[in-house]
C-alpha cells in the first residue's frame, strides 16, 4: 500500500515542473508525505519496558529481561513525523505553511540525528532531513528537486534504521 502511494506522489512531484504553483505545492505535499509515511511503520512496534532488577527472594537483585526499549532519537524523529503528517492536512493550500512544516521535520531530523547513538541511524536521519530542506529550497529555485525515488529510498532506509 505505501508502495502504491509513494508512487503516486512521486508521479505527482514529477508532474510539478509543468503544474501551476498551488498543484505543485500539493503533489510536494503528497511526495513528502509518501517518502516519510514509511516511518509509520517503525510506529506499529510496540514500546517494551526496558531490562530492570528486582529483589529476589534470597535479597539479592536479579535481572529481569524484557525487550529493548525504544530508541530515543527514534521516538524524536517519530514524534516530529506525527507533527507533520498532522500539519499537512491543515496546511495544503498553503505553499509558505507547507515549506514551514518540511522545515521543521528536516529540524527535528538533524537534532535527532545529534542524540542518536549508531552513526547508520544518525546518517539515515540526516540524510532524510536533506532530502526535505532540499524539497522547500527548490520552490524558490535554491536547489533543485530532489529526485522523488532518491527521497523514498532514503525513508525507507530511515524506517529501516529506526526498526532495527
């Protein structure tokens, strides 16, 4: 299913260099959101307790295993994602909100990506957070669009990182 819609967007984006302003600003909308709807899959896992020690009967603490808790950069980036899936339904008519919105996020990646403890991770952030500044620098023409399989390539390695 989000394979279909990441498709759907990037044919979207393409289509933008011959679409009026407002279309365009929609399909970048629906391309973003496709190359990060992928982190939504990270979401469905669900956050365990993390190992804690217990006193046993005998005094002594004992470890009680559970699963890893989740990542906090991870959560971060989660977080941010959720922000802007939200923000982007109230913000699609408007080109400067929606560059507003993909600014934040690409923020909120790089910070991640400072907390973040395995460099793979740390770069996968950082690189996703380049694909959406480079996405709202060229709606003034500062860069040029990013190529929409590129940018779905890099979510699904984001989403990858953030399972693992």
């Amino acid at each position: 299913m989000r394979h279909r819609a990441r498709e759907a967007a990037t044919r979207a984006v393409v289509a933008r260099a011959r679409a009026p302003r407002a279309v365009a600003a929609v399909a970048l909308a629906l391309a973003a959101g496709a190359a990060v709807a992928g982190c939504t899959a990270a979401t469905a896992t669900p956050t365990a307790a993390p190992a804690t020690t217990r006193p046993t009967a005998t005094g002594t603490a004992a470890s009680v295993y559970g699963p890893p808790s989740r990542d906090a950069a991870c959560t971060t980036a989660e977080k941010a994602e959720q922000t802007l899936e939200a923000r982007q339904g109230k913000d699609q008519n408007s080109e400067t909100a929606l560059d507003q919105d993909f600014t934040n996020f690409a923020n909120a990646l790089s910070a991640a990506a400072q907390q973040e403890k395995s460099p793979s991770t740390a770069q996968a952030m950082t690189t996703l957070a380049n694909d959406y500044n480079d996405m709202v620098e060229s709606q003034s023409g500062a860069a040029q669009l990013p190529d929409m399989s590129q940018v779905q390539s890099d979510g699904e390695a984001f989403d990858k990182a953030c399972a693992a």
